[in-house]
C-alpha cells in the first residue's frame, strides 16, 4: 500500500476506527443476475487499520497482510459493527 494513504488509515487521531477491505474478483464471469438475486463469485478480507502496523516516515510504501481468517462475512460484519458500537475500538 502506498504511504499516503496508509498512514491516513493508520493515523491514531482518526475520529472513528478505519477498515481496511480487499475484494477478490475471479478472472472472467464474477457476476450473475436474474429476477431474484445478484450473486458475485468474489470475496473480501478485512483487518482493521490499528492492527496494521505503521509505516517509517521514509518508507514509500508498505505491504499489508490480511488473515484468511478475516473473510467478511455475515458474523465478522456483525462483529465489527459490535465492536464500533460497544466503542471498544476507540
């Protein structure tokens, strides 16, 4: 990830907490339609910003690791959204 915009996601006197999500889209047809649904063939991790580390005031960029364990699904949303509103990531 690139410094700038690291460590504005990273920076500690945010008002409120920051995520960080990366989508994962397959090669070709990630998408399907009909008159009930649109369902993605894709999937996303997360990992909140406090939890990345820092960024050396000369460094350009940084690599970022995102734990399989972390798919954003219906309980981590859920977990998260507990976490912000129980203020336990402030």
């Amino acid at each position: 990830m690139k410094a700038v915009p690291f460590k504005k996601l990273t920076n500690p006197k945010r008002f409120a907490p920051a995520y960080l999500g990366v989508l994962l889209l397959p090669a070709g047809g990630w998408l399907e339609q009909d008159e009930e649904r649109l369902v993605t063939g894709s999937r996303m991790y997360w990992q909140s910003a406090a939890d990345l580390g820092s960024i050396g005031d000369d460094g350009a960029s940084k690599t970022v690791r995102l734990p399989r364990s972390n798919l954003f699904d219906i309980p981590q949303l859920q977990g998260i959204m507990k976490t912000i509103g129980d203020r336990g990531d402030w």
